[in-house]
C-alpha cells in the first residue's frame, strides 16, 4: 500500500483528492489530512508517508513553505493548484508533478502511474533541490531537470546553448560540448523556456539569444553562436526574433 498524505487548507478540495483515489486506485492507503502547514510538518515524519498531495497555496503560507521545514524529503510530491503560474512554472522546472484544480479524473490516473514507476532514490531529491533553487532565482539562472530515456539531469539554464527538434525528442546542447538527449518535444522546452530569453528561430531549433554572436542577413538569414555554431533563421520568425534580440541589447 502507499501511505498517502494530502495538505489542503479547503476540506472541499481534500474530500475531492479523498474521492478519486477510492475511484481510481486500490493500492493507496490515506494516513492523514492537514488544512495547515505547521501541523502537516510537524506530523510528517511521524506518519512517513511514500506521496503527498500537496497544494500550493496554503492559507497565508504555501506548499514550498512545507518543503522548506521538512528536514528529510524522502516522499513523492504531487502539487495542485488552481491557478498559480508562477508556482507551476517552478514545477515544471524542476520535472515535478502537477494537478489543476479541478482535477481531472484521467489526469490523476497519469499521477498515480507514473508515481509507481518512478524511482524514489536521489532523483527526488536533487528534483526538490532544484524546485526550492528555482523559486528564488532569476529567469537566467535557473535550473532546469531533464528527463532522459534511461536517467535524469540537472542543467543551469545559462548553460544551454541551444536545443534541437528531433522527432519527438530534444537535443539539448551545452557551452560545455555536451549533448543530452530529452524525452520531451521542442515545443515543451519552448513553452518552459519562452521567458528566459530563448526564442524559436525555426521549425527545429531553439536558441538561447545570450549566446548569440552574430546576425547575418540574407536569404536565408543565420545566427551565428559563440561556439561558432550557424542555424538557419526562418521567415516566419524572424521579425519576432530580431525583436527579441534588440530589446536585449
């Protein structure tokens, strides 16, 4: 069984929580329910759970306020949330799990599968490193986890060079000459990276603008990155990036 707490300061929304896991799922065991943070910390480590629904916005404290005071994380962690972008984007920074509210029935079954295939080892924790980093770093330097298909990696964000399309996958190359191969697509890195100065400047790649040497114009136009490195400019997106690169400098 997976001994399960849930940290919500509306009972609505934990009776919710309450009533899709008797819905979906016959392996998770409810150990308790805290409506504030300083009870749930303190009760943590009494009932040692293996996950922890957890909302964002607890009273006049929130959820990284609850991390913060547990001095041995060694849960998993599922936020939910109504609707805070900035914490969502936290969230997804650091390759963490996420429900909005209301939560969606099929949504939780992904949740709760991918909880049980999950390994509970150091990941998670170099994950709640990364969260508690991010939230209170600026856009240039935070970090961002990568999901590979066989492991997991922590990169600073003014570390990538640039990232690259392929299939379904993304190349993630570093200043360091690294290269590191996402199970994620381009457009979820783009979506994530939108407002750190990285921008799209084609179908296949995606750029961080900070590395950016040179501008050639012409048909097609390039840019021209610090390593030396020449990527093709589209049409379509170029008004927007050289709007984006002027406003940087």
């Amino acid at each position: 069984m997976v001994n399960t707490i849930i940290i919500d300061d509306e009972q609505h929304c934990i009776d919710a929580v309450l009533y899709l896991i008797k819905t979906v799922s016959n392996n998770i065991n409810v150990i308790g329910t805290f409506t504030n943070v300083e009870e749930a910390i303190l009760e943590t480590p009494k009932l040692n759970p293996d996950l922890v629904f957890l909302d964002v916005e607890i009273g006049n404290k929130t959820g990284f306020d609850y991390l913060t005071g547990i001095n041995h994380i060694n849960f998993q962690v599922v936020f939910t949330t109504a609707h805070d972008k900035y914490a969502i984007a936290a969230i997804k920074f650091s390759a963490l799990d996420y429900l909005l509210k209301p939560i969606d029935e099929d949504e939780f079954k992904t949740v709760l599968l991918k909880f049980e295939q999950s390994n509970k080892s150091s990941i998670l924790a170099q994950k709640m490193d990364a969260l508690l980093y991010n939230l209170n770093a600026n856009s240039s330097e935070k970090r961002i986890t990568v999901n590979t298909k066989n492991d997991f990696h922590v990169l600073s964000i003014s570390d990538i060079l640039y990232c690259k399309a392929s299939i379904n996958y993304t190349e993630i190359y570093t200043k360091q000459n690294t290269k590191i191969i996402s199970s994620k697509t381009l457009k979820y890195y783009n979506d994530l990276l939108i407002d750190c100065d990285f921008y799209r400047v084609d179908q296949s790649y995606l750029v961080n603008i900070r590395f950016v040497k040179r501008y050639t114009k012409g048909k097609p136009a390039y840019v021209i990155l610090n390593n030396g490195f020449k990527i093709k400019v589209s049409l379509s997106n170029k008004e927007g990036f050289l709007a984006k690169l002027n406003s940087m400098y």
